[in-house]
C-alpha cells in the first residue's frame, strides 16, 4: 500500500512541474525562438500575379504568373475567302435568288459555310443583275457572275 501510494504522489507531482514547463514556454517567448533568430516578414501584394503558393492546392493556378499580350498596331480588316464563288442568278416572278456555293439564297438571307475549317456566317445583301454583294464577319465584298455565265 506504500509504494501505490509513492507512485500516485510522484506521478502528481510529475504532472505538476510539466505542466509548469509548459505554461513557462507558451507565455516565455525566449524560450521558443533562439537569440539572434531573424524576424518572419510576409509581404504579399495581391496586384502582383505569380506570386505565393498554396500548400493545400499545389497544382493551383491562381498564382500563375500572366504575361500580359502585345497589342499589334496594325488594324486586321476582314477578308471575303475566294472561294465564295456566285454560281448562279434566277428570277423568278420579280423575286432574284443566287446561287453561292450550292446555296439557294434570296435578299437578306443569312447561311452558314465551311471552307478549310473555317465557319463563316455568309448574308446576302443584295442581289444585282450580274453579281451579288455579300456580307462575311463584318466585310462586304461584291461577287460577279463567272465569265462564261454573263
């Protein structure tokens, strides 16, 4: 009954003076940074892309570094492809149709064309006796019938 007894009051008095250690460390900042330790300075300017890393994303992208594009000078006008070829012109009762690339179109119609990959919202706007005038992504362009059917 001796030694329980010894063995309860130095486990107790273990438990005391460890938890006084404790306590002396987490209020004692000396005890927890070495002298001479440099100071921690986080600087993080949000405007600055490419900047920081996520440890719980490492594959994110937010921090990705943007490189910012170079404006070209040059205005790109937008061309009418050749191959838009008016194969054709009907009338019928007063009403024109033309034939562009195997499409049947009236005045002010809208269709759609594929040339090298390429999707090309084609309008007709408007159709004379010996060409039509076409609209393709903002450019007008003026097709004449081939030669051989004027």
């Amino acid at each position: 009954m001796k030694s329980l007894f010894t063995s309860f009051a130095l486990a107790a008095a273990l438990t005391v003076s460890l938890r006084a250690v404790v306590h002396a460390n987490s209020t004692d900042p000396t005890n927890i940074v070495p002298p001479g330790a440099p100071a921690s300075v986080f600087v993080h300017e949000p405007s600055e892309s490419g900047f920081g890393k996520d440890p719980f994303f490492p594959r994110t992208e937010r921090f990705k570094k943007e490189i910012p594009k170079a404006i070209d000078e040059r205005i790109i006008e937008p061309t009418i492809p050749d191959a838009i070829i008016l194969k054709g012109i009907s009338v019928l009762l007063d009403r024109k149709l033309a034939i562009i690339n195997n499409y049947t179109v009236a005045q002010g119609e809208e269709f759609n064309l594929r040339i090298n990959g390429q999707a090309l919202k084609v309008q007709c706007v408007e159709i004379k006796d010996k060409s039509v005038v076409i609209s393709v992504n903002g450019a007008t362009k003026e097709l004449p019938l081939r030669p051989g059917l004027q």
